[in-house]
C-alpha cells in the first residue's frame, strides 16, 4: 500500500534519484509483464490503425469535457 | 522548456516465445475517485487511446453509462466500444485528460494512440538503445 509517508518522501529525492527510482519500478513493471504474457499462448494485438470517425467522436468528448470542467 | 521523461523498452514474451521489446510506458489513470496503475502500449500508429474491459470496470466505469458508441475497423470491427474520458499520470510530472475507446475486451492492451496521447507529448523512440523519451506539451506540466 502505498502511504503518504512514503509519497513525501519520494518527492522529496534529486531529480537524478526520481530517475532511478522509475527506472527500478519500470523494470519491475517488466517482470510483472512477463508473468502476464505466458510461454506458449497466444495473444491478440489489435490496432485501431484506421478509426477516424472514433477519432473525431473522441475529441468532441474531449472538448465537451474540458468546456464543462471550465 | 518542457522536462523530457525517459523510460526503458519493456521485455515482453510474443506468441512463439519469443522475447521482444515493446515501449510500454507506466501510467495511472484516475475516474470517480479510483484509481489504476498499468503500462499502456505506445502506438503511434493508432489513431486513437483503447482501453481494455477489465480496467474500465476497475476505475469505477459502468458500461450502460457510456453511451456514445464507437466505431472501430479493420481487425477491432467486431469489438464494441465506447468512449470515456479518464485523467491519466506519468512519472508524477504530468496529468491530464485522455479519452479511451473503452472495448468490450479483455484480449486488448491498453493502447495510447493519436487521440489523445500523441496530441499530449512528443515522443521519441530510441529502439537500439532501449529507452524512449516523452516531452509533454507545455501547458499540460503541473
């Protein structure tokens, strides 16, 4: 869990120390990935590589929500 | 000028066990008060955000409550989405909105396309040295 202690004092770090701690949990973020995609199974990796009407339909809402947010 | 943000390519196993690097970028998203960590594919080819099912379901989403549709193509066709708008973080150094294609999939990475995320940051991949940078747009910086 993380706590605020803990947040307080990761902020308070040089910004080269900030580096390096999110190159480790980066790289620790890479073991987890590994667990996820499993030896011998097979994946799907779609890409919506040609969506322009979601495109423009995202951005409207995007717009609506910053106009509403103020 | 804006502060650059670099990260290392993830190892990643593909389908015949292979391992291969991808540019995952570690990302929390925030929606009615829950909060997600997750890596989130860096797609530049993608013309818009995807996210999966399951993570939607976890920052508070209700799918019934989405009710703009979306359109999506080609091997997503037959995947139904709809839009969300969520605030994402990365490396405590930038927040902002990011819209989704929220997809009725669980098979899905997260995916930061065009729209939103590269309309957000510059990026620039550095793929034989195993790091890629993002520079965030000057007026999304905290």
């Amino acid at each position: 869990m993380l706590s605020r202690e803990l947040l307080d004092e990761l902020h308070k770090l040089e910004r080269s120390d900030k580096a390096k701690v999110i190159q480790i949990l980066a790289g620790e973020l890479a073991v987890d990935e590994e667990k996820y995609f499993q030896n011998g199974t097979s994946y799907d990796f779609w890409s919506p590589i040609d969506a322009p009407e979601a495109a423009n339909t995202l951005m409207q809402m995007l717009a609506d929500s910053r106009k509403s947010s103020g | 000028m804006a502060d650059r943000l670099r990260f290392p390519y993830v190892a990643v196993r593909n389908r015949i066990g292979e391992v291969g690097s991808k540019p995952l970028l570690p990302i929390t998203l925030q929606h009615k008060g829950q909060e997600f960590a997750t890596t989130g594919l860096l797609d530049s080819g993608a013309d818009i955000n995807v996210l999966p099912f399951h993570i939607g379901l976890a920052l508070g989403g209700v799918w019934e409550e989405q009710n703009i549709s979306l359109p999506l193509s080609g091997s997503l066709a037959d995947v139904e989405a709809r839009g969300i708008v969520v605030k994402g973080t990365v490396a405590d150094v930038w927040q902002g909105e990011l819209a989704f294609a929220w997809a009725l999939s669980r098979k899905l990475p997260l995916i930061l396309g065009q729209v939103n995320f590269f309309a957000s940051f510059d990026v620039c991949f550095y793929r034989t040295m195993m790091y890629f940078e993002l520079t965030p747009k000057p007026n999304r910086i905290r």
